[in-house]
C-alpha cells in the first residue's frame, strides 16, 4: 500500500463518511482524479477546493487531525444546524 499522506488520509474518512464516491467527489471538488492516492503532497489548491466545496468539515481536524470533523451536523429533528463542540 502506498504511503498516504496524513491530511489525504482524513480527506478519504471524511468521504466515507458523507458516504460519496471518490468519482463523485472529485467531480463536485474538480480535483483530479487519482489525487488522493498519489503518495505525492496535498497542495494548497486542493485544500482551498475542498474547504469551498465541503464548508462543513473542521479546517482544524482537516490539517492537524485534532477536534471534531464536522463544524457542525443536522438535528433530524429540527432541521437546523447544530454546533459541534
């Protein structure tokens, strides 16, 4: 297996997570195909394209890791917003 960078990593969890295909992912974000599993860097475009696509994932936990990785979540019960602590 090939040695994925960190950030790439959480980039990937958080994909599984809103349950998207990498296909659909990288065509919503107009990032390359394949980007995610070069063991290449991450540069800052492609960080810039995923924070402006995705506003809901903790720019924090996307760089260190640290925190929770949703800014915040939907209250199935009210429909709104809900920070996460």
């Amino acid at each position: 297996m090939q040695n994925i960078s960190p950030i790439k990593q959480r980039i990937l969890q958080f994909i599984e997570t809103l349950n998207v295909s990498k296909r659909q992912f990288y065509e919503e974000t107009g990032i390359s195909r394949g980007t995610l599993e070069s063991n290449t860097g991450i540069t800052e475009n492609i960080m810039a394209k995923v924070l402006a696509k995705y506003q809901n994932i903790s720019p924090l936990w996307l760089l260190t890791g640290k925190g929770p990785m949703l800014r915040y979540t939907y209250s199935s019960d009210t429909d709104t917003k809900v920070a996460e602590t």
